[in-house]
C-alpha cells in the first residue's frame, strides 16, 4: 500500500500552497472585519483553473476526482484565508456534484462549463430553521403549473447566496404524509436566485464574515422542467453526491486549519522566553501541542480514505461522516491549544490564532453536528437501536 502522493497530487498541493499563500493574514484579518468577499483571492484560483478540477472534460473542467479537491481545499485551509478562504472555493468546486452525477446532459451543458471557470456561482438551499437536521420535514414546496413549478418557502444557512446566481435547491413535490418513507418526494432543483422571488437576508454570525451565510426567503419562485436535477421524488438521494463530498472537503479543510494554527503555535513557543527560556522547553506546552499534531496527522490519512472511497465508487457514507467528526474536533483542539499557547495574546486579532478557533469551530456543528454523526454511526454501523 502506497501513501505518497503522485505527480498530479504532488502539483496541485504545490501550486495551490504558492496561490494562497499569496494572501496573508493582513488581508483575511480584513476582509474578515469588512464583511468582504475575498474576490482576489478567489479570482486567482479560477483564472488558474482550479474552480473546475472536478467538472469532467467535456464541459471544460479537469476531470479530476474528489481525492483532487480535497488535496487542493485542505491546502487552501493551512494557510492565513482557512475557513474563509477555504469556503470562498468551496462550494463552487464540489456543490455542483449533483449535477455531474445526475443533471441531465442539457442542463449539464448548460451549466457546468460556466463552473468550470467560476464564473457560475451557486449555493446550496437545504436546510431549513424548522427542520434542522430532519430533512424529511423540510417545508419549501414546489407544485406543478403545466410544464414548470412554483416554490415556495425559506432556506437558511445558504453560503454565498449573495454572489450567487443559482441555487441547488431541495424542495417538497410530495406530501411527507403521502409517501412511503420520509425522505422520498423531495426534488432537488437548480434555480435562479431571481430577486422578484426570492428575497436573501444575511446572518450575522460568529466567524468566517469574508464569505456570507443567509436566510432565503422564497415566493411564488417559477421552475423549468429543465431545471430538475435527477428524477422527481428523488431528490434526497441525488443531494447525496453532494452532502458525502461535502464532509470529506470539510474534514480535509478542517485539518488544514489544524495544522496552520499548530504552526503558528510552535513558532511563538521556540521564540517566546519566559523566564529566561523559550517556553515551548515546557511539557505544559509542548506536549499539547504534540497531541495535536499526532490527531491531526490521523485525521488526514482518515479524509484520504474516504475520498479514495468516493473516487472509487464505493458506499461512503460512514467514512465521510467519521472523517468529519475526527478532524473537525481535533481542528478545534489544535486551535484551541494555540491559543493557550498564545496567553493573553491569543486573544487578540492581531495574532489570528482566535480567527481560527473562531472559524475551526464551526466545523463540529455544520453541515452536520457531531453529535448526529456519532447517531449515524450507532445505528447504521454498529446496528444499534436508533435514538431519536
């Protein structure tokens, strides 16, 4: 079994560790203050091409696997933007995987090759504040109107939806009462965020202000037929090429920004003297730290796995929620302890290191809580009776 990365691997961690690092601290700790999308950041990585490294060839992208992705995003994330410059690529790298696996060959057409440049940017509209994580009970419904659908309802947590055009949206055709299971009669639409019909409120929130989080607030918002992605009813189960994906890019993010607020931490300790020595001479310090970097390093080889899984076509669904749950806590325990390494001025701005466990923390509650994950993994690995 070989762990070393190939050629391909090898470049694209290299070029997207020169890109980023293009943008140091002063800039994010900016555009973090500002409420600013890091248009320059993001501009630089898809006049490179990277935006499209998923979106197979024929539509203009580099046809890479997800193993790709992620080894470009967890870059990305150990480096000053972390979370802020890793949700800036996010989305439009991967959100678009519904599409690639099951959008019809127009719609496909019509949309990917725009992705693939970044030029098309979409958000995801799933979640909603009265279902939570109980997407079965989602509320936003769609209903026939000859040959196209009317929407209506709210989305919440939609990332990027201020400079989005689109949306991946989730919508009921179905009663919840009139199907069979729970998560059948869902439809997951492509839609244009057309500001006659849809109205998008920021959230103020704790971290991550470079890139925008919202609420969606949907009337009588018209559908094409075109704009179904896979078939109707079976919408959740197409969300899934998207959701699985999502937790792997945000555990290989998650590490990242682990060991950025590690290397942070280590060199304030080697160059920090307290009592006439550095004080990462101290096991209180060091040995934290060391903790951190031994989690770490097995979070990694656990997101590696499960995207080689993904790529390989496998059934994915435990190792991408395990690789999430692993590396979103120890991310924030790496942080966490930089800023007890940091003392006193590891809460101040002008060290970044708060930035980061500010930022490393939201990753233990979106796109799914921890404790969700630890359900899933109950019943549906263990064959444990279900909780809830």
């Amino acid at each position: 079994m070989d762990f070393s990365f190939d050629s391909e691997l090898e470049n694209i961690r290299g070029e997207t560790h020169r890109l980023a690092h293009r943008f140091d601290d002063d800039y994010w700790r900016a555009r973090e203050e500002k409420h600013e999308f890091p248009w320059d950041f993001y501009n630089a990585f898809a006049k490179q091409g990277w935006i499209g490294v998923i979106v197979p060839e024929q539509y203009g992208g580099a046809g890479m696997g997800l193993m790709s992705a992620a080894v470009l995003l967890g870059t990305v994330a150990h480096s000053a933007g972390a979370q802020n410059a890793a949700s800036a690529l996010h989305i439009s790298i991967f959100g678009m995987g519904p599409v690639i696996h099951h959008g019809s060959e127009e719609l496909k057409r019509r949309t990917l090759p725009p992705t693939a440049t970044g030029d098309l940017h979409v958000s995801f509209g799933v979640t909603e504040d009265d279902a939570g994580t109980d997407t079965s009970r989602i509320r936003t419904f769609a209903r026939r109107d000859g040959s196209r659908w009317i929407v209506n309802g709210k989305k919440i947590w939609n990332t990027k939806a201020q400079q989005a055009s689109k949306c991946l949206l989730l919508a009921r055709t179905t009663p919840r009462e009139e199907c069979a299971k729970p998560l059948h009669g869902m439809t997951l639409f492509l839609v244009d965020l057309d500001p006659k019909h849809v109205e998008i409120r920021p959230i103020d929130k704790c971290g991550r202000n470079a890139v925008n989080s919202n609420e969606l607030f949907i009337h009588d918002l018209p559908v094409d037929d075109a704009d179904v992605v896979g078939e109707v009813g079976q919408g959740f189960r197409c969300l899934l090429d998207g959701l699985n994906p999502e937790r792997i890019v945000l555990a290989a993010e998650s590490v990242g920004i682990g060991r950025q607020a590690l290397d942070k931490a280590v060199h304030y300790a080697k160059e920090r003297v307290v009592f006439d020595r550095p004080i990462g001479m101290n096991q209180a310090i060091a040995h934290p730290l060391a903790d951190s970097y031994a989690e770490l390093e097995a979070a990694e080889l656990l997101w590696q796995k499960a995207a080689w899984a993904f790529d390989a076509g496998e059934n994915v669904g435990p190792l991408a929620n395990i690789a999430k749950l692993r590396a979103s806590e120890a991310a924030f325990r790496a942080c966490d302890r930089a800023m007890q390494t940091f003392g006193g001025m590891g809460y101040a701005k002008e060290c970044n290191v708060e930035r980061y466990w500010r930022e490393s923390r939201m990753s233990r509650i979106a796109p799914i809580s921890n404790e969700m994950i630890l359900n899933f993994v109950s019943e549906h690995v263990l064959g444990l009776p279900r909780s809830y």
